[in-house]
C-alpha cells in the first residue's frame, strides 16, 4: 500500500457553494468571466457589436457566499479608489466536457446562481492602457461574491430572466438575460472549446450596463428572477 503524503503545509479547503433545497454542497473547481457580454455594457466600456466571446478567470478562493437571508461582507480592497459592482447570472457546471456543441449545452450545466464580478476599475484601466494582463484589476480577493446554487430543473426560465442590483435600495444595473450577446449555450460552445470544462466549474456570463462605483459602507442587493437574490455589505479592511 502506498504511504499517505506528506504535504510542507496543510493544503487548502475546498471552496464551495450551498445548493438550493438539497444538504449537499458544490465544490468550485474554476471561475470563468465573460467580457462585455450585454450591448449596452459593451458601449458604455467604449465598444460596440457582437465582437468574438473572450474569457478570464478568477481563482476560486475569490468566492464570497452570500447565504440565504444574510448579508456577506467583503473588504474594500486594497490599491484601488473605484470599485465596481458587476451583476452576472452564473452558471454552474455539474458534467464536463470539451468542444461541447451549444444544443448540447443544457446537459451540461447543473445550477444557477446570482454572483457579482468585483473589478477595481481603476487598476484594470491601467493594465489596459499599458497593454498588459488585468488580472489585477479583476482576480483580487473576495472578488466573487455568489448566492446559492439553484438546481437547472427549478430556476424557471432563466434565459428570460430579469437581473439587477440595487445599492442601498437604489437601482444602479438592471435588465434581462435574453439580452446577452453571447447565450449560455453559445457561452458554454466558445469555452469548452479552449478549456475542458469540468465538473465545479463557475462560468460568471456577463453584466448588464449600469456598473459604478462603491464604497465602504455600501450594501449591494442583487438578484434573477427564479434565484436567490444576495445581499452583500463593503466594510473596511
């Protein structure tokens, strides 16, 4: 029989989010961001049509879970002055796969859940002005804040549903998933054909127009229509 490893230092817990309705919970293996997936986003970041999907990740300790009827809390992070709130419908993939055709799609994905893309806007426009990576502007800690998994089978028609988020009650993004420029099938086509998809993977598909800043102090309500909504609290570091 094999020896157990030996590890220099004990390894870190697996991330996971709570699944709506069931004691089980998702163990996240990656996160996947699509860029400037709603027209009105695109314009208001300075582009405009339905340019090829691209993608960046973020780690999978960035997640935040925001429980049922509780508020979460992230740190304002630092080196940054411009926070932004990106509301997205996440996609959680329970089935893996590569070159996954998009009418294919569906048996591939096994939840849904409300999340939020925290960018520090400032650092990533920097990046991009020098030409470099923007991980930094994007992949920070606590930059994934999520709700709990609603199994596919009771998220409602969740290609029609609305999304938005409020900050301290004032509607700040809202608009509807049928307004993605890239769909979820299309989404899950593009990705798995340069990634193999695998089972825990979080696909983050895209925010609406409306992103601004917050600030230390600031609650952000979020939500899609069929999911549970989150709520989540800025505090100092």
């Amino acid at each position: 029989m094999p020896s157990e490893p030996r590890f220099t230092f004990a390894p870190p817990a697996t991330v996971f989010v709570p699944v709506v309705g069931q004691d089980t919970l998702f163990p996240v293996h990656r996160i996947y961001c699509v860029g400037r997936n709603y027209e009105e986003h695109a314009k208001e970041m300075g582009f405009t049509g339905r340019e090829p999907p691209f993608f960046f990740l973020k780690p999978a300790d960035a997640i935040v879970v925001a429980e049922t009827d509780q508020t979460a809390t992230i740190d304002y992070p630092r080196q940054t002055s411009n926070l932004h709130h990106e509301i997205e419908l996440v996609v959680a993939i329970g089935t893996g796969g590569r070159n996954i055709q998009a009418a294919d799609a569906h048996k591939h994905i096994f939840g849904y859940a409300v999340g939020l893309d925290m960018t520090r806007r400032d650092l990533q426009n920097d990046m991009k002005k020098q030409g470099r990576p923007w991980c930094i502007g994007k992949a920070f800690d606590q930059s994934a804040p999520i709700g709990p998994i609603t199994p596919a089978a009771q998220a409602g028609d969740i290609a029609r549903a609305d999304i938005w988020v409020q900050v301290n009650g004032v509607d700040r993004q809202r608009s509807n998933i049928s307004k993605l420029i890239w769909n979820i099938a299309e989404t899950i086509e593009h990705l798995s054909a340069a990634w193999d998809l695998q089972p825990g993977d979080l696909i983050y598909t895209g925010t609406p127009e409306g992103v601004a800043a917050v600030k230390t102090g600031d609650v952000m309500d979020g939500g899609v229509s069929g999911l549970t909504p989150i709520h989540v609290e800025v505090v100092a570091a």
